[in-house]
C-alpha cells in the first residue's frame, strides 16, 4: 500500500505506518492541546500508544496463525481503522483462512478480558461498550477501545476481519471466487451505509473515514482474488509478448521518442553491442530523460538499469510478484541460454485477468 512508512520490522515483518494514520495523531493531538493544553497531549499521546500496541499486539494474532500454515506475513500497515497484514499468499484452504482470520480477535478479546478482569480485582466495575470512553483511566479506556474493535473488527465487511471469516465460510461451499464476489458485494453495500450515515448525523464524520476504507478493502480483496483465480495454471511464456522492439543502449532519446509514437508499446527492452539486456526505458523513464537531459542525451542516461529478468517457465503468482516489486512497468523475459525471447508487462497481466474473467463469466452462464 502507497504512502506507508516502516517505523520497526520484528521478526521478519515491516510495522509500517500509513499517512493518514498520521494525520489522525496530529489531529487527536491539536484537538487535545487546545482542550486541555500540554498534559492533555501527554494523556492522548499515551492513549494513542496504547492503542497502536493493541492493534500491533492483534495483527500479530493474524502473523503468528498464519506461519503455522506457512505463510510469510512480510509487512504490517497501520491504519485510523486499524491494522491490515499483507500475507505473502492466500492460505491454500478456507478453514485456514478461518482461523488466521479469527487468530486477530481472539487476542483482542484476551486484551480486553484481561484489563476488564485486572479493572474487577481493583475493585472497579466499568461498562465494557459505552457510548463515549470513561476519562481519568487509561485502563479503563483501552479495555473498552479493545471490546469496540472486537464487535467493529468482526462485521462481515472486508477488510476486517468478519469479511475473512464470512468468504471463509462461503468458499468452503461455494468456492473461493464466488464467495469473494458475495463478500466484496456485503462490504461495499455496509460501506454505503456507513457513508450515508456519516453524512447524515452531525459529527459522524469518522463513518464517512472508515466507510471509504471499507469501501476501498473489499474492491481491493476482490481483484485479488480474480487475478489469482485468472492465473491459475498460466505461465510466464502464456502470456509475455513476442513481438516488440529493443534499443541500443547508445541510441539517441529522439529515436526513442520515434519508436514510442511509431510502435505500439511503452516499454523497450535496452540492449548492448551484443544483444545482451541492460535495462528497460520506460515511458516515464523517456519523459523525465527529455525533460532533464534532452533529446540528444543517450537512453542508457535514462533507462533503468539491472531489472530483474523472468522465465517463460515461472508460474503467474510468482512472476506478477516480481514484476511489482520491481518497480518498472515491464520485465525482460530471458531462456535457459539467456536470449531474450518476451517482454512482460503490468498491461499483459491485467488483459490476460480481464479476458479470463469474461470467459469464466460466461462459463458460469
């Protein structure tokens, strides 16, 4: 996800950070200065740090299940509605996906029991849901923020957790792609909801928040699943193309500027005297190289040099993988020998999804 920002990596993940997170501290923060001065940020900002170990504490409920299913958990990424664990991959079986699903909760709900438990030894007896959180007792304001994300984080709206835990249930009968259309469709329609209630009542604008994200969440989850669900069984060879040109690294911007208006692609393969690849340029990489050096500077001032090279061979998942971390729109497809023999872009991929969507569409009829 863009606009996220590592602040720690604990055994083998990235706790990332989003912007807008960010933007709700300091907006909690300002509004707390102006309430109640300095000691008003310090107990905000403390029950912010609360609450961030919380839900740090829940997604790695998610991690720790889904490494018993073998599934890497490379970054954490903290949101104003709360966290969402990338998993490496989807878990092979619904009842995997169930309880990696339901492993978040379950330590939310320990967090909870525990303060509400330790509160009742104290002698005190707060409600565990209230309209607004009990001032005075940071306790007592973390037990009853963990007891509302418990109910909000098992709504069956994607991407909390009960959209996991309801497609879960769906694909052990219906199959993963159906559910997750049934999922997604259940989300976006509670996702309306909350929008039009945010709007409706006066100050409810953290629905108007959270229903864009959950908005946002089940289309995201949908496309997932309809990507892995179109490359199933595809290779890299089923889907690169075959015909496109190349460029010297030596050449001119001009005659690349040529070949993009003349060709129909947006990405070339850069080669040396020996027909050897030495990066891509880019459409992106041609503009900014126009702009900052000119059309007599060469393409390998502006190409992006040693990208990663794919085999006809590597399976769907693996090369798309690839492809984004790459950061470069398209990646040279090279044989046994080391010939260049494809060109595979983010384009390829997403006509080859759209395409296979309507066939299976049809199918369905």
């Amino acid at each position: 996800m863009g606009w996220s920002y590592r602040i720690i990596r604990i055994a083998g993940t990235d706790v990332k950070v989003h912007f807008t997170f960010l933007l709700l501290l300091g907006f909690l923060g300002l509004q707390a200065y102006q309430s109640g001065g300095t000691p008003a940020v310090v107990e905000t900002l403390a029950f912010i740090l609360g609450v961030f170990l919380c839900v740090l504490l829940h997604e790695f409920g998610h991690i720790t299940m889904a490494r018993r299913f073998g599934v890497r958990t490379p970054d954490v990424i903290l949101l104003p509605i709360g966290g969402v664990a990338r998993l490496e991959r989807m878990p092979d079986e619904p009842r995997q996906e169930f309880l990696i699903a339901l492993a978040g909760p379950a330590v939310t709900l320990a967090i909870a029991g525990g303060l509400y438990a330790w509160l009742h030894i104290q002698g005190q007896h707060p409600p565990i849901l209230a309209g607004e959180l009990q001032a005075g007792s940071l306790i007592i304001q973390l037990m009853q923020v963990n007891a509302f994300l418990l109910v909000f984080n098992l709504i069956p709206a994607f991407p909390m957790d009960g959209g996991r835990v309801f497609r879960s249930l769906l694909a052990m009968r219906i199959g993963l792609p159906r559910a997750t259309r049934i999922a997604a469709s259940i989300g976006q329609f509670l996702a309306i909801g909350l929008g039009l209630a945010g709007l409706y009542f006066d100050g409810a604008y953290m629905l108007v928040f959270i229903a864009f994200f959950v908005f946002l969440g089940a289309g995201a989850e949908l496309n997932a699943v309809e990507m892995k669900t179109a490359g199933l069984g595809v290779r890299v060879g089923d889907m690169m193309m075959t015909r496109f040109a190349t460029i010297p690294i030596h050449a001119r911007l001009e005659q690349a500027v040529r070949m993009l208006l003349d060709a129909d692609q947006k990405e070339f393969p850069v080669l040396d005297n020996e027909g050897r690849i030495e990066g891509i340029l880019s459409r992106d990489n041609l503009i900014a190289g126009l702009s900052q050096r000119g059309p007599q500077s060469t393409v390998q001032e502006s190409m992006t040099p040693r990208v990663p090279a794919l085999h006809p061979a590597q399976g769907f998942d693996e090369a798309v993988n690839r492809l984004k971390a790459s950061g470069v729109p398209a990646l040279p497809v090279l044989d046994e020998s080391g010939r260049l023999v494809g060109l595979l872009s983010l384009e390829n991929v997403a006509e080859l999804v759209l395409v296979r969507r309507a066939v299976g569409q049809r199918a369905a009829k």
